[in-house]
C-alpha cells in the first residue's frame, strides 16, 4: 500500500541529505513510517514525498498514537515501522508511547526533529522554542542508546549505531535528534550509507559448559522442576522448541504471559493454578518481574527466594538492560545461577541433550518420575480449564454482561478465523482471555502494554492490523474503554487507510483498577465504598462509542446490551471485514 505516488513533474536534479536519509530507510528494510507531520522534519518529509522508492507513510493524529503504531507492527510482525516526531514538543507527547515500549522490550527506531542547533540560523519565535539542547534527556533514562548528532557524517553513523543497538539483546528504543538545518543541506562530498550489514546486532552465545551441565543435572534430579516463561515469545520460533523441551522432561509451565510463549491448552501449562508449592527447581526464561512469578505458586522468603529452598536459575537477557530512572527491572532476586544466554539457542541445546536416546534422560528412574508428573500436572491443568469455563457459565445469568461471558461468546463468534489478538485492553480482560481463549498459534497474541500507561490498544492494534493487512488474518482488539478515551483519534487513521481491525469496545464505564482502589481506601478506613465511583467513571456523562466511530468513518454496529447479543453481532462484525477488508466497531456495555 503505497500512500502516495511520486510527483512526475518534480525533478530531484539535487541530492539533499534527507534525501539519504530515505535511502537509509530503504537500506535498512523499513517499508512504512509514522508520523503527525511538524516542521522540524519537514525536509525527510519532503523527500518521502518525492522519492521514486520511500517507505508508507502512515499519518497520526498524534504522536503517542504513531509510537504505538510502531509497537504493534513490531509486535506483531518483527519488521520495524520507523516513527518521526516533531522537535521537543513532539517528542514530549510520544514520552509515554515510548516507556510503554521501553517496559516492553520492544525496539523502535525513533527519529526527532530538532530547530537549528546553529543559533544563527534559526526563524524568529518558532526554531528558538523548538530548538533544545541535549534534546535526547526527554526519553534518555527509557531509551536503549540516544544521540544528537551535528553534521552529516556524524548523523550517518548515529542512525547505523542506533539501529545495530536496538536490535542486541535486549531490544528496547532507540532515539537519534536529526538538526532541521542538516537535514537539508545538500549532500556533502564523499558522504553516503555504510554496508546495508553494518547494522547487523551483536549475537549471544547458547547456554553451554559447566552452566549446562549444571542445569542438566538438576532437572534429572528435581521432583517437580517448574519453567517460567514472559518474553520469550517475541521470536514465536522459540515456541515448538519449547513445548518439546517441556514435553520431553516433563515440565511444569507457568507462562506469565507478555507473549505466547507456551500454548495455554497444552497440559503441562499450569498457570494461575498455584497448587506447585512443591517445586524443588525453578528455570525462569526470560522473566521480567521474578518476584511476582515465584510468588504465584510458592510461598516466598523477604528477600525473594521459595522459602521451601528450590533452587532458581535465570536464563535470558534481562539484567543486559536497566534503567537509572525507571525501576521496571523489579525487586532484586538472589538466584543461585544467573545466565546471559540466546533464548532460541539455549532451548535449543536443553533440547538436543533432552532428547539424546543415549543421553542423561533415558534413565528408568527419571522417566517413571517423569511420567508421573505428567500424569498430576494434566489433570491440574485439566481441572482449572474446567472450573474457568464453569465459572463463565455461570455468570450468563447476571443481568449485566459480564467480562469472562463476553469473552468466551466474542471468542465463539471468531473461533473458525485465522485470529490474532492485538490487544486484550486490561488485566481483567486478558486474564479471562488466557483462562477461555485457546492461545495456541505462535504470534496469536501479542500481550499488554508493558509500561501500564494508558493510550496504547488502538494504536498498537492500527499497527498491528497493519502488519497483517491483506494476508486474511482476523486482527482482534479487546479495547477497554479508558484506554480508548486518551487517543481516539486513532480511529482517524484506522478509517484512512482501510485497516481491517475488529475494535471491540469493552465498556464498563469505569476506570475499574482506580475505582478499586477508592473501594479499598474507603473500606480501609471504614467510609463509604459506594462513592468510589466519584471521578473514577463516566456514569454521569456516557460515551456513545458507536456514534465516535462513524465520526471518523469506521463502521460501527449497535450497541451490544444483553449478553445473547455479543456473537452474533460479532459474527456481523466479521463478516463486514472479510467482504470489504475495512475496520468496524462493536460497542458492549458491561459491568
């Protein structure tokens, strides 16, 4: 999808050096930009425009919602969507979008316009209030690596640099200023793009030596060896090497769920079960926050650590990366091994010793102890499966519709698609979709927000949408009305360029995690719980979603009220996609 076509009439006879910036882009294997348009790009704005070969631009109304764009395209299709954000005062709107990520470990390649450093050439009034100094200490504490660089050549190696850095282990943003004078200057003598390879990341190593063997030996020796999975999903190719690791050891699966990592319907995943206070050996891949994951299933000591002495090995990429500012690397855990290894590569060799018929697994011992654990942890998993769909069974009664209901009916209304869900809105929301939905599919579900900040679903999910516009996937967003609310002109850009998303609005008419908390102050100190709603709600001044949407010229059915409604209103939904490949929303009002 090309947004524009290059102006015949224009005539390139000079080479800028925003000009080389676009070539750099296209090098780089970027098809599509983001951006609200400022001035202080305005010269890689032109070139986009007038090149015979650019990437898409994609227009936002904002540039929070153009870095979340970017963060859903990755998410869902580990291509990068390049973002543009207009001088300090851009860059300061695209602060949240970019924490959001930043938590997420997910890599975006951000580019700022900056007013000419140069005093001498800045316009009266405008260039000096959007002309800063060490314009990158905005985002630099939640960035990977920034830079503001002063000349071209300088410029060329920073966009190298930043590019290489997000991408090594541990991904995360990176944001490089461009001056708004240098970029369009014409193009130097003997400047030009270093080898398209430069930006190659940097590799790490498989698990390997004494700290395999280690590991070896102690998952042959543990009772009830349990693996925690959160990130590793990123690359879906991990998954199927997983779930034959896990399934040739016998493992315990407790996905925390920032990716697919493990399919949920597989019986060795037990998670939000509890019931493996007897774990005597804990593998944590790639897990962001431990204490919170230990702590789901086994009792826990002050500083971390199962007060039942099991052993806990962390494999993964994460103390790579911290920030000074943000404290989003959790509480410290005094593990008894620690491993900086590649995720792929080290399931990998687990796998190969696993399964090696002459190898350390194939003793009687171990495989009787083996299919043991087998044998309780399925019928754990079965069990729990059971009492969740038990559970949203029940709730259809409720004279109001109910979140687990309607998302076990949205799910019966697209279970026949080739569905991926870009955003399951809140904790309420995703916790029901990972107890009802069949997460299976490597990529299938592409996991919260990561920072908690407000404003991420819709632009997240345009973006997502986008990466997988025109190959028939049914992209599903579970968009939380509060989250909806801080950037609905993303509708905007999902009406403009034909987006086939499926935004399900999920309204209760609350900011539910606020009004709990009211509930819990106010119990607390023995006061009245039903004012909690007090500045935590929109019941006194109601959203009509349906009638916002159609503003923007996205289709929009009736408001969904009664819980017999939801499929096949949602079903309709579908069908208008799949026959005119355009966005639709379906509103449904819920406690």
């Amino acid at each position: 999808m090309r947004t524009h076509e290059p102006y015949e009439g224009s005539r390139m006879t000079t080479s800028y050096f925003s000009d080389l910036l676009v070539e750099f882009l296209n090098q780089q294997g970027i098809d599509k930009v983001a951006f609200n348009p400022g001035a202080s790009f305005r010269g890689v704005h032109d070139s986009l425009v007038h090149a015979s070969e650019a990437p898409d631009i994609v227009m936002a109304c904002h540039e929070e919602i153009a870095v979340a764009l970017a963060h859903g395209y990755h998410k869902a299709s580990g291509r990068h969507m390049a973002v543009f954000v207009h001088a300090n005062v851009g860059l300061l709107h695209a602060s949240m979008a970019i924490f959001n990520a930043w938590c997420d470990r997910v890599s975006l390649f951000v580019l700022g316009g900056n007013g000419p450093v140069d005093a001498g050439k800045r316009r009266p009034w405008i260039d000096w209030i959007h002309t800063s100094q060490n314009i990158e200490s905005v985002v630099k504490d939640y960035v990977k690596w920034c830079d503001q660089p002063i000349g071209q050549r300088a410029t060329v190696e920073s966009l190298y640099r930043a590019f290489k850095l997000m991408n090594t282990p541990l991904q995360a943003p990176v944001f490089v200023a461009l001056d708004f004078d240098v970029q369009e200057q014409e193009l130097a003598d003997g400047v030009r793009l270093l080898p398209a390879a430069a930006t190659e990341p940097t590799r790490l190593p498989a698990l390997g030596g004494s700290e395999l063997d280690h590991l070896v030996g102690r998952l042959r020796e543990a009772r009830l060896p349990v693996l925690i999975v959160d990130f590793s999903g990123r690359d879906p190719e991990t998954v199927a090497p997983l779930v034959a690791l896990a399934d040739a050891l016998g493992l315990a699966v407790v996905d925390r769920g920032n990716r697919m990592n493990f399919p949920n319907t597989h019986q060795l995943n037990v998670s939000n079960t509890g019931l493996l206070d007897s774990a005597d050996l804990v593998i944590a891949l790639e897990v962001q926050d431990l204490v919170g994951a230990l702590g789901s299933f086994l009792p826990l000591t002050d500083e971390g650590l199962p007060a039942n002495g099991a052993e806990v090995v962390t494999l993964g990429f994460n103390e790579l990366l911290t920030s000074k500012w943000a404290a989003d690397y959790q509480q410290f855990v005094p593990v008894s091994l620690a491993v900086a290894a590649d995720t792929g590569q080290s399931v990998s060799a687990l796998r190969e010793v696993a399964e090696d018929p002459e190898g350390p697994f194939v003793a009687a011992e171990f495989t009787e102890r083996r299919e043991e654990r087998v044998k309780a942890l399925s019928a754990l998993h079965t069990e729990a499966r059971a009492e969740w769909a038990r559970q949203a069974d029940e709730a259809r009664d409720r004279e109001h519709i109910q979140v687990s209901t309607a998302v076990q009916e949205i799910h019966r209304a697209v279970r026949d698609e080739e569905w991926v869900l870009t955003n399951t809105g809140s904790l309420t929301i995703d916790g029901w979709v990972k107890k009802l939905w069949p997460l299976e599919r490597p990529g299938s579900y592409l996991g919260l927000n990561g920072g908690g900040g407000l404003g991420y679903g819709l632009g997240a999910s345009v973006g997502a949408a986008l990466a997988h516009q025109g190959d028939g996937t049914l992209c599903v967003d579970l968009q939380a009305d509060g989250d909806f609310l801080y950037t609905p002109s993303a509708l905007w850009t999902l009406a403009a360029y034909d987006v086939p998303l499926l935004v399900i609005v999920m309204n209760n008419r609350l900011y539910l995690n606020s009004t709990q908390h009211a509930e819990r102050i106010a119990d607390n100190r023995d006061r009245d719980t039903g004012r909690a709603h007090i500045a935590t709600s929109f019941y006194d001044q109601p959203v009509d979603f349906v009638t916002l949407a159609e503003s923007y010229g996205v289709h929009a059915l009736p408001r969904v009220e009664r819980i017999e409604a939801v499929e096949p209103t949602v079903r309709e939904a579908v069908a208008h996609i799949k026959e005119h490949g355009k966005p639709v929303l379906v509103e449904i009002l819920m406690d």
